[in-house]
C-alpha cells in the first residue's frame, strides 16, 4: 500500500497537463523504441564498413554539423508555419532516410543519408520543443519536459537491447526499424496532436503587456533572434557551459562502444546495448522521484549538481576494469543526465520570449550541440595517441569546469534578484 500510494504521489506531477502532451509522451516512447541506428553507429562503421576509430569520428562530427542548418530552417519556418506540420514533415523525410540506408547498404552512401536524416531531425528539434512549450506553463513546465523526457526512454529501456542482439547478425534492420517506429508515431501526431503556435492575436496582446519579473522572460518581443539572445547574457553562458557538458555526454556513445569492445571483444556490442538498457531503466524508475525531490530547485542548480555527476560519473569510469564498476558509473551520470534533460530546457524556456521560441530553440541547441558534434572527432584523435582509458579523466575535467562555472552563474542571478 505504501509502495503504491508513493507511486501514485511520483506521477502526480503530471496531472493537469494538456491532452496533447500526453499523446506526445506515447509518441516519444514509440519513436524511441525505435532508436536503434545512432547509439550503435560508431560500431557499424568501424567493424561493418571498416572505418578507423578518427575516420568514424569525422562522420558523426559532419552528422551533428548537419544538425545545424537543419535547425536554423526548422526554427524561422516553424515560428512562421506552425509546429505540428513541420514536426511531421521533418520526421517523415529523416525515417525515409534511414529506410534509403536499409535497402541500399552501400559503404559510401549510407553516411550520407545518416547525414541527411540528422538534418531533418535538427528541423525537429527547435519545433518539437517550441511544441512543448507552448503547451506548458512556468508552473508545470518542469512536468512538461521531464513526461516527454521520460517517454523516450521508457522506449530507449527497450531499442538498444533489441539493437543489440540484431546488430551482429541483422546490421541493416536497425536502419528500417528505426524509420518503421518514426512513422509509427507520425501517425499519433497527425491525428491526436492539435497545432499548438501562439495565434498573432496573443502573440500581439504580449507585446502590449506589463508583464514584470519572470513573466517578462517570455513576454513577445519585436527584433532578430540575436538581439533577443543578446538582451539575455545569462541565458548565453548557460548555453555555453552545457555544451561543455554535452561534450562530456557525447562519450556515452563514441567513447563507450570503444571501450567496452577493448575490455570485452566480440561481447562489447551487447554489453554496451546492456549498459544504454540499464540507463533507460534508471531514467524510467528514477525521473518522477527526483522531479519529485527537486520540484522547488532552481534549474539552473539542478544543472550544476548535473555537472558534478558527470564529473564523478564519466571521469570514474577510468576505474572501470570490472563490469561492476562501469554499472556504477553508468548509475551516476544516469542521475546527472535526469537533472540535466528535465532542468536545461525549462531554464531556456523561462528564458525565450513566446514570439521566438522556434527560432532561439533553433539557435541554442547548435551552441550547445557543438559540443556532442566536434566531441566524436576530437575524441577520435585523442584515442589514436592515447589510451582510451584517458578519455575519461578528460572528461573529468570538463565536467567540473562546466560546474564551477554553472556555481558562478548561480550566485550571480541569486544576487541579482536578491
């Protein structure tokens, strides 16, 4: 009885929210099921297409930039458009790029339609999130975010174990698996996920508002996306310092592939599709507890205490030389990566004015996104004239600058508002 009025306590977080939020959230765990090509890709073109460990570096490195333009399109036309049409259209074109892959299997061109279904997916991204945000308020954006959050990888629990045991001997599933599940959740937008863009009238009564104190974060603004950006030099160190740890984060599937696969050999894929299973399921029994513990946290605090946890949990992997050890690492960055996804978004949306919430959701997640983008390749270079053991004492060090200058930025809103 205790258990299950706990339970019931977690969840109710999420009550109130709008009905849309709710089909995204079943949306998100289909798709996410899905996700089988990106966690496993670093394998597939090192032992299946018979890329060096630099050379595949360089692809996922060229596979983030393509996140970029794709994003600057995606923010301005969304903003203009609409969010729903966009998100569908966007998520159809990037599974029939991933299916391309399937059937053609061709060494030189799968990369390049990966490449394009990542360019698609950065025209999802600054909608998806305008979409969640306009859906949600200050007060129960934090529910908001962390459902969808939760969605994925209640999915993700699922698609990399799957991933794992057809890689080896069905490589080329895992492409049209992941185009057959996009579609599949296309279709519970398409009729169940109502338009969600702020109307001109609203949007015009904004910008006529007195809107004070927090509130006057969001309230609709006239001007380039950069003048909004300039106008908020907090909001730009924050993004920079989470790019610090997205480089840090992208190790979770560049580095860590690597690594298990020197410890483990022939083992290393389906350890590996173990280790992303045990993340989910962290993430899925974890997420609504610690929401729960930190509800009343700042986001910006709850994303330095993420920092530290990478710190701790990326850079002790280096100790990992039984399995384990890498399980308890794995635990706790799992616990940094809950804070960080469920507090990053909400600050940024507290931060974005309702008139160009696709426009600076297109440009934020370019900056913080170099960081995952260049980690791969530079990364790639750092194995070939080091151990890959030393990657994680690097990673160390960037999450614990990224902390202190999180902590930094903390006391100085604290001081401000104060």
């Amino acid at each position: 009885m205790k258990t299950a009025r706990a339970l019931k306590s977690s969840f109710a977080i999420y009550r109130g929210l709008e009905r849309s939020l709710y089909v995204l959230f079943f949306a998100r765990i289909i798709n996410a099921i899905g996700i089988f090509v990106y966690p496993f890709l670093t394998l597939f073109l090192t032992e299946k297409l018979d890329y060096t460990a630099a050379d595949a570096g360089f692809v996922l490195m060229i596979v983030g930039i393509s996140f970029v333009p794709g994003a600057f399109i995606g923010g301005k036309i969304s903003d203009t458009f609409g969010r729903k049409r966009i998100l569908v259209g966007a998520q159809f074109l990037s599974a029939m790029s991933f299916l391309a892959c399937a059937l053609i299997q061709d060494k030189q061109l799968i990369p390049v339609f990966v490449i394009t279904a990542e360019f698609f997916m950065g025209i999802v991204h600054p909608t998806s999130t305008a979409m969640i945000t306009d859906l949600s308020k200050p007060e129960n954006r934090k529910a908001a975010f962390s459902l969808l959050y939760l969605g994925h990888n209640i999915g993700f629990a699922i698609g990399p174990l799957l991933a794992g045991l057809m890689y080896n001997s069905h490589p080329y599933w895992l492409f049209s698996g992941d185009a057959l599940t996009t579609v599949i959740s296309i279709i519970l937008i398409v009729f169940f996920v109502a338009e969600s863009k702020p109307s001109a009238q609203h949007i015009n009564e904004s910008l006529e508002s007195d809107d004070r104190g927090a509130a006057a974060l969001e309230k609709a603004e006239k001007g380039s996306v950069l003048r909004v950006l300039a106008s908020r030099p907090g909001l730009i160190a924050f993004i920079f310092l989470v790019m610090m740890m997205n480089f840090v984060y992208a190790q979770m599937t560049f580095s860590m592939p690597l690594f298990l696969n020197e410890i483990y050999g022939t083992e290393g894929a389906l350890r590996y599709g173990s280790i992303m299973t045990f993340n989910a399921v962290i993430v899925i029994l974890g997420t609504t507890f610690i929401i729960g513990l930190t509800k009343n946290m700042k986001p910006i605090l709850a994303t330095m205490i993420a920092a530290v946890l990478y710190a701790l949990g990326f850079g002790g992997t280096y100790f990992g030389y039984i399995y384990i050890i890498i399980i308890i690492t794995v635990f706790v960055w799992t616990v940094g990566e809950i804070l960080g996804a469920t507090n990053i978004g909400v600050y940024i949306a507290n931060h974005t004015p309702m008139s160009h919430r696709g426009r600076v959701n297109s440009i934020v997640p370019i900056i913080m996104g170099a960081g995952h983008a260049v980690s791969p390749f530079l990364m790639g270079k750092f194995i070939e004239n080091n151990s890959i053991r030393m990657v994680w004492p690097l990673c160390a060090l960037f999450a614990i600058a990224a902390s202190v200058g999180l902590a930094v930025l903390y006391f100085m809103e604290k001081r401000k508002i104060g």
